[in-house]
C-alpha cells in the first residue's frame, strides 16, 4: 500500500499549484471553445446587478503598499517552481470581463492579482497574495510576531525577507496559527527554528486542538478529497481566461516544501490573554465555524481585529466541494456576533488570513454584521423552508438572499456557492435524504443510467441533450447527456455535449471552485483522464504528527472488509521507540485495537519502530512487503502476518470524476 498516495489529504489545501503548464497537453480535441449568448446574456445580468461603479475594494486593497516580491516566481532548493504568480498577469487586463468569466469572479480574481507587502497600520503589516493566505507581521518590542506563516516554507520566507528588506530587518519573536488548515501553518520552518520554540526563545500559539485537527483533519477520505480537491483548485486546468482564473480565496496555493512542529502555547478560553514579545492579544475560540480548531484575537494597543477566516470578502463554505464535514452556519453567525459584542465598540480596524482590511469603526462593523446576517440568514431560512416541507434541491432552487446582504461583494459566493451551502445546511440538520420513500434506495449512477438509456434511447437522450444546449439550459443538457456517458462511457456524442454544457456552466459560475469543478470535468470529458505528476503533499512533519492510533485508524480504513470478512488474525504490536503497545485484530472484515495491552496467544508479535509507519506513510516501505522487511522482526507466523497485509486495498489517486 501506497499511503503517501491516500495522505495527500487536503493538508495541502491542497496540491495547489499542481501541473499547470503540462495541463495544455491532455488531448488533443479538448480545446476549450467559446461563450455562447445564453452565457453571455447570464453574465450581462450579475454586470447589472451588482454595483461594479463602486471601486472601494480596489482602493483598501493597494492601501499601504509598500512593495511587490522580487520576482513573480518563488523556487525551492532543487531549483523547483514553488509558485510562478506571473502566470495570472492575464487578470491585470482592463476593460470589461472576458465573455468566458463571471463578471463579478474576475473582478474578485483582479482583487486577488493585487499582491505585495502593506502596512494596514503602524506596526502591523501583511504580505498577500504570493500563496492562498496572508501572512501577518506585527511588530513586538524586539522582533516581528508572525500570524499564519503560509503554506510552504518558501513562501513564508519570501515574505519575511520582503518585510524585513523594505520595513525593518528584525528575527521572528513569536507565531501565530490562527487555525488548523494548512496553508496557515505550513512555512512555519521557513521563518522559525524548531529548537528555539523548545527552548522557549520563541512562543508559538494556537488554538486548543490545533496538532490533532492540523494532521486528522480529512486524512480519512484524504485519497478521494485530494482527488475532488484536483477539480476544485482548477489544479488540471491552464490559467487562462477559458480555464483557472483563481480559486476566489485566493489564486492559488504554493507548491513548496510543508512543515509543522507542535506549537508552544494552547489558547482554550475566550477572553484568555497573551502578551508575545510587548504584542497584548485577548483571544476568542471559534472551533467548529471555518476550521475545527479556530480562533480570533484583538490588539488592544492598535485597536484591531485579527479575524482568522471566519469574516472574509467572500460567502465561505459551509461544505467544500472537496468534501469534508458539514459546518455550522448557526455557529459561524453566533461567532461573529460575540466578535461584534466583544471588539465591535472599540476596533478602527479589521484583517484576516486572506483577502484586505476594513479601516474605520462603522466599516469594520458593517463587515461583520453582515457577514454574520449572511450566515445566520443561510441557516434560518433554510430550516424555515425545511419545516415547511421543501426538500433539499426545492430550499436551493428557490433560495434568495435579501439585496441588504446580496449586493455586498463581501457576501458573494466567490469561494462558497450559496445554493451549495444552502444544500450543506439542509444536511447538518436533516440528512442527504429527502425523505421521499422513492429516493430512499436508489440505483448506483451508472446502472440507473442504463436504465434510463433503455428506456429513452442512447439517440433520443442526446438530442434532447442537445436542445437544451441550443435553448441556454445547459443544467439539464449536462444532466441528460451525463446518463448517456454513465451508461455508454465511449459515447462520444454524449461526451462532447456534456463537456459543451459544463464548460458553459463554468463560464457562468461567480464561484471560483464551482467553475474549476465545470471547466475540469468538461476537459476530462474531451481528453479522459490524464495522470500529471503531482507534489507530494505528505510532508515528513505531518507523517510524525500522526499518533499512532491515528495511523491505525487510518490503515483499518484500507482493509478489504469482504476479503478479510471469513478471516481472522491477531497479533501483538511493540513499537520499542515509542514505548507503545497495541493488540491489532482483523475479524468480521474490521481492524481493531486495542492499545496498552498484549494477547497471551497471539498469532505472532511484530516489533518494528513507529518510524517505520513513517516510511510507509511517505512511500518508503510498502506495507505488503512488512514481513519480509529487515526493519521488522515478527516472533510467530511470519506467513500469515504476511496473508494478513494482503487484504489491505492500496488506493488509486486518478479515479475518474465526470465518468464512470
């Protein structure tokens, strides 16, 4: 087994800067085409619907700037592109949108093209967009304390040698991780010592369940989110006008090496105070709102509001097309109503870990009113449109927001999709079920498919597929078409007007994710499947953050259960290195153990160092080979240890999506 390949997990937000300039290549006949006046005509309504005269995020996002990076393109040691950012000097164009963007996402996208160092206030600056997230620097008494150190080493030290070349050159006296996605926490190496953190010369802090949530979070279905993850980042795709024009959290994530230690210091109360190198910080815990382990914090002495990445200038996700659990909105909103209660009467200025400030009293209020209305409005009306019997897809098809909180760019769904969050909340409260009897079993994708093909006709379905494309509803064109090809794989007819009505659906998507996953599916659709080598994303720190149960828990989900389900082993594990002992049992198809304890009559005892886990989480050692590995010493039946290995599934990185 492979379980670098199921590791890649969304620690990487994920696998960002992939393959762009090999994405050109996936086939011959996949070129994109252009937009038709049905997706002309959808664009021309958000022009005129939103307030684009209104240029005062233009404004707050040049404000303070001091300097650009050297260069565009970011390189690690081996020479390697980190993240080439000239690739998006398509989006300084002006003028009107292109035909084949969203008007309102390739304004936020142009926002996002805006990078560079800035002073949002004496003593407080931000380098942004060189990686998906801002890095904050604050200046302490001795040094600077750094907030959310990117996604990659690379990164993090680009930004800190730009601040302290253009600003002031100072060593790094604390760091901050606001939450527990990676690309808050990942260049942690680059700016920072581990042994100075241990030796207590510099505090690093982070919200109470941080270490678990960094490396747990979605290592269980990592292999299937990271794939889905390819779709959402528009990671296959080339940065163009018809392909990737950003993600609307940011443009892109860094493609370097990703780190992390244990941090020094746990916040777990709000209202709890830190004073980190002269910096005082009053914290607030947001857990379960955008990330597991969150939190926001004020500075008293500059009156501002580090907001993590629960206030943005975007609707967030209350579920991400990747896949992960479902947050609360109702969560969200009561969050950021104890921000407003807690900060709201004395903050001037307001930041996050992505997008730019709000400077002034009333308009950093306004922010989080709103944002929190937005959230509070997604949870409430979808509940009151539940409890009167609506289903999921009727709450999102007849979903509107109020203009108060629709017409503020902050609020679009440039990064969450309002009818998908909408769906997500739906989901928190009453499940993916509708509740129809008829729904409650249905037939898998493709054998339904087949039996609606049998029933219409293969010719039939993509001529009506076809006109729906030619009437502008490339919503059901795609759905139609999309039976044909689960039906009939190689039908290439249903293929390119499934791919034709996607593509058009990109183009008309204001959600940076939702396009990526049309545009992405209409490629595969045209070109198949194209394996690109890809970074690998499971770091060396984050393999040794797994506990061991962690990692037992993980390889269980590999068992073959109707494989392993008339077999059954048991055996004793001993990881000297470690300390730790487990008793492991495959029975009934599941893995369990049990830990501190040790069988009597085991089928064998198997001693091997937690470290080599390590290598076979990092592709260094395959699991199947384990018994026969010099690295392991097995006291009992070697060859069933070794049967027993054989049931594990390894996974597959480059299943298809828009297939079967």
């Amino acid at each position: 087994m492979n379980a670098a390949t199921s590791i890649r997990f969304t620690l990487t937000l994920i696998t960002a800067s992939l393959v762009m300039a090999s994405a050109s290549a996936a086939a011959d006949d996949a070129s994109p085409k252009g937009a038709t006046e049905a997706t002309k005509q959808a664009n021309e309504v958000i022009a005129n619907y939103l307030p684009f005269s209104n240029k005062q995020d233009f404004e707050d996002s040049k404000h303070g700037f001091i300097a650009d990076l050297p260069s565009p393109v970011i390189k690690g040691k081996e020479g390697n592109t980190v993240i080439d950012l000239s690739q998006y000097d398509f989006l300084k164009n002006q003028g009107p949108a292109p035909d084949t963007v969203n008007p309102s996402l390739w304004r936020q996208s142009q926002l996002l093209a805006i990078r560079g160092l800035f002073k949002v206030v004496d003593g407080i600056y931000q380098v942004r967009n060189i990686d998906l997230a801002n890095i904050t620097f604050i200046r302490g008494k001795t040094g600077w304390v750094v907030v959310d150190p990117l996604t990659s080493t690379e990164t993090a030290k680009a930004a800190l040698d730009l601040i302290n070349s253009k600003v002031e050159n100072l060593p790094v006296t604390g760091v901050i991780f606001t939450h527990s996605h990676v690309d808050h926490f990942a260049g942690i190496r680059g700016i920072v010592n581990e042994e100075d953190v241990r030796a207590g010369k510099v505090p690093v802090v982070a919200p109470e369940g941080f270490m678990e949530e960094a490396v747990s979070e979605n290592v269980f279905a990592g292999n299937v989110m990271s794939r889905r993850a390819s779709y959402m980042y528009g990671n296959l795709l080339p940065k163009n006008p018809q392909g990737n024009v950003g993600g609307g959290l940011g443009l892109t994530t860094a493609a370097g090496d990703i780190t992390l230690f244990a941090p020094s210091k746990l916040i777990s109360k709000t209202g709890e105070k830190l004073t980190v190198d002269g910096v005082d910080m009053v914290y607030q815990m947001a857990p379960g709102t955008e990330a597991p382990a969150e939190m926001l914090f004020y500075f008293p002495q500059f009156k501002a509001i580090d907001l993590a990445e629960d206030a943005n200038h975007t609707l967030h996700n209350i579920l991400t097309l990747r896949g992960a659990k479902v947050r609360s909105a109702a969560k969200w909103a009561s969050t950021l109503s104890e921000t407003i209660d807690m900060w709201g009467s004395d903050a001037v200025v307001s930041f996050g870990s992505h997008h730019w400030p709000q400077w002034g009293n009333d308009r950093v209020v306004t922010h989080l009113e709103k944002q929190r209305d937005l959230y509070k409005y997604i949870n409430d009306q979808t509940l009151r449109m539940a409890n009167q019997g609506m289903t999921m897809n009727e709450i999102a098809e007849k979903f509107v927001l109020p203009d108060s909180l629709a017409k503020e760019f902050y609020n679009r769904g440039y990064y969450g999709n309002l009818k998908h969050n909408v769906r997500a909340t739906y989901q928190l409260y009453l499940g993916f079920w509708d509740g129809n009897p008829a729904n409650f079993d249905p037939y898998p994708p493709a054998e339904e498919a087949k039996k609606y093909v049998d029933m219409i006709g293969a010719d039939k379905m993509i001529s009506t597929a076809k006109t729906a494309f030619d009437q502008g509803d490339y919503r059901w064109a795609a759905t139609v078409a999309n039976k044909v090809v689960f039906a009939q794989p190689d039908n290439k007819q249903a293929r390119d007007v499934e791919a034709d009505a996607l593509e058009q659906l990109g183009y008309q998507a204001e959600s940076g994710p939702a396009r990526n996953f049309y545009l992405s599916g209409a490629q595969e659709l045209r070109g198949g499947v194209h394996k690109m080598a890809t970074p690998n994303t499971s770091s060396p720190d984050i393999i040794r953050g797994m506990t061991t149960p962690m990692f037992l828990d993980f390889l269980a989900i590999h068992l073959n259960g109707p494989r392993a389900g008339d077999k059954s082993y048991a055996y004793n594990l001993i990881f000297p290195d470690t300390h730790e002992k487990f008793i492991l049992t495959v029975k009934n198809g599941v893995m369990n153990y049990s830990k501190d304890k040790q069988l009597d009559k085991p089928d064998g005892t198997v001693t091997l160092k937690r470290t080599t886990l390590d290598d076979i989480a990092l592709g260094k050692l395959k699991l199947g080979n384990l018994s026969d590995s010099g690295e392991v010493t097995i006291d009992g039946d070697k060859a069933k240890f070794k049967e027993m290995l054989g049931n594990f599934d390894k996974f597959d990185f480059w299943f298809t999506i828009a297939e079967p």
